[in-house]
C-alpha cells in the first residue's frame, strides 16, 4: 500500500541514494545526477535539487554536515544522510519496486479520446509516431552499445533496458491498432469514419 512521504518528489529519493555512497553538497548531487545521465529518467533542474534538499533536511532525512566557501564563490553546505534518511530511503524504493503505481501516460491520454480525430488522420499520425518511436529505439540502442563498450556493468543500464522493451511493445501496439482502423471485420471502424463523414471540417461553414 502506498505511503503519504513527507517528501514526495522522486529527486528527493536519488538524492538519499547518492548519499549512501558518501556527504555531498548540491553542487555535487547535481553533477553525480548528470554525470550518471539520470536526466533521462528524473527531471530537475539546480533550483527544483536545492528545494528538494531543503525538503530532505526539514524532514530530518538529511542533515548538514559543514559548510565550507572556496575563494569568492558562494558557500558550499555538505549535507549526510541520517538515520532515519536511511530508512526512508530503503522504504521509499522498495514501495517503488514492488507496487505498481497507476500512472497517466500522455499517449494513454490520447488513445482515449482519439475518436475525436478522423480515423485517416489517425493513421497517418500514428505513421508519424512510428518513425519518431524508431528514432528512440535507436539512440537507446546507441547509448546501450556505447556504456557496454565501455565495461559499464548491466546492473546500471537496466533503466535503458526496460525503456527500449517499453518501446519495443508500443511499437507492436500502435502498428496493430494502425492495421485495425481499416480492418472491415471490426465493429468501430465504419461508424467513426461516418462521424467525421457526417461533420463539417474545421473552418468550413464559417463566414
């Protein structure tokens, strides 16, 4: 069962893991973030990581450990994990492993209100969707042979793995969903092409 987190921004969580390995200050946190390309999977930006340690701090997740100014620029605090950051940190990813969350992915989104479209037009977008999905694939692809090319383990590539399988059956869904939009066997195909048949395209009819 889902837990209310005092923090509940999945930065805060990657914040407690990297202080697993040892006390960094937000400068720090953030080129770990980017250096371990995380951008791809946690959108942040260096005001939303400053919040969000803030955030960790007041729950009592992290705790300053020293703050320290090297020549003119600004001072630097180095925060570690406490106690019960620790314990937040384990919980938190087990829940995320282990139970499901329902999610609203955008094309979810879309595919729900998509009779709102010709269904032509929808074929021809979801074309378009395929190449830009195969373009994806790819650059996965890429970034999978070039991290294994450099001795990278497979335990912190599994990211990228689950997301090119992600891809792999959107692809398999959109192509069968394309084939099924002029499928005469279906019973919808017809009476969404006579909808849009039957309603004037936008602009037309207006003075």
């Amino acid at each position: 069962m889902a837990t209310k987190r005092k923090v509940g921004n999945l930065l805060g969580l990657a914040v407690l893991c990297y202080l697993l390995q040892r006390p960094m200050h937000p400068y720090e946190l953030s080129r770990t973030l980017r250096d371990n390309d995380d951008v791809r999977s946690i959108r942040f930006t260096h005001g939303s990581l400053y919040m969000v340690v803030g955030q960790l701090e007041r729950a009592g997740f992290i705790t300053a450990q020293e703050t320290s100014r090297d020549g003119a620029r600004p001072e630097r605090t180095v925060y570690a994990l406490t106690d019960a950051g620790r314990v937040e940190q384990r919980a938190w990813l087990r829940e995320l492993v282990g139970d499901p969350k329902h999610e609203y992915p955008q094309f979810v989104t879309a595919l729900s209100l998509v009779s709102a479209l010709p269904p032509d037009e929808v074929r021809t977008l979801l074309a378009q969707r395929l190449t830009r999905l195969a373009e994806q694939r790819a650059e996965i692809v890429d970034i999978l042979d070039d991290a294994t090319a450099r001795g990278i383990p497979g335990l912190f590539l599994v990211e990228e793995e689950y997301r090119l399988a992600l891809l792999d059956a959107e692809v398999s869904f959109v192509e069968s969903f394309a084939d099924r939009i002029t499928d005469p066997h279906n019973d919808w195909g017809a009476l969404w092409a006579q909808f849009h048949a039957s309603r004037p395209a936008p602009g037309e009819g207006q003075s």
